[in-house]
C-alpha cells in the first residue's frame, strides 16, 4: 500500500491555511507519475515542493480546485492500485 495523498490541517500549516499534497516517490514508472503530476498541475495551481510533492493551500482562491483535483485523485489511486508493486 502506498500514501499519496495527504491532507494538512491549518492549525498544521505554517500560512495558517489548510492544504492538500500529493507525494511522488514511492510511485513506480509504471504508475506513469509525470502524468498523474502534469494533469494535477493542469487542473490546480499546485506549487512543486521538492522533486516529489505537489502543494496546493486551501485559500479562497484556491478552495475550488479540490473538486477538480477529487477526480483525479480516484483515477491515480486506481492507478496505483493496479501496479503490482502496490498490491
């Protein structure tokens, strides 16, 4: 089983906003993370945090992008799922 989703509360964060993070390294190639990552970055102004997160502050201008990003956070968890590395 792999974590790659995370949420932080904003007692948690240090901009006092809660955020949302997804985390690369454990993926493999074949769970095709540069895409999973292109079309997270498309669908949200996510901020590279390192070589492997994606952070996305849950402001009021960004709030809106969650419900865009659900969707694909379902399609890389079946993804995931499905790579026998993760089984």
């Amino acid at each position: 089983m792999t974590s790659f989703a995370y949420g932080v509360s904003a007692e948690s964060a240090n901009d006092g906003n809660a955020h949302l993070q997804f985390f690369f390294r454990e993926f493999s190639s074949a769970d095709n993370p540069q895409t999973i990552r292109d079309q997270l970055l498309e669908a949200a102004p996510f901020k590279a945090s390192g070589q492997y997160t994606l952070d996305l502050a849950l402001d009021s201008e960004n709030i809106g992008y969650a419900n865009r990003v659900l969707p694909l956070l379902w399609d890389a968890a079946a993804t995931v799922s499905q790579t026998p590395s993760h089984q």
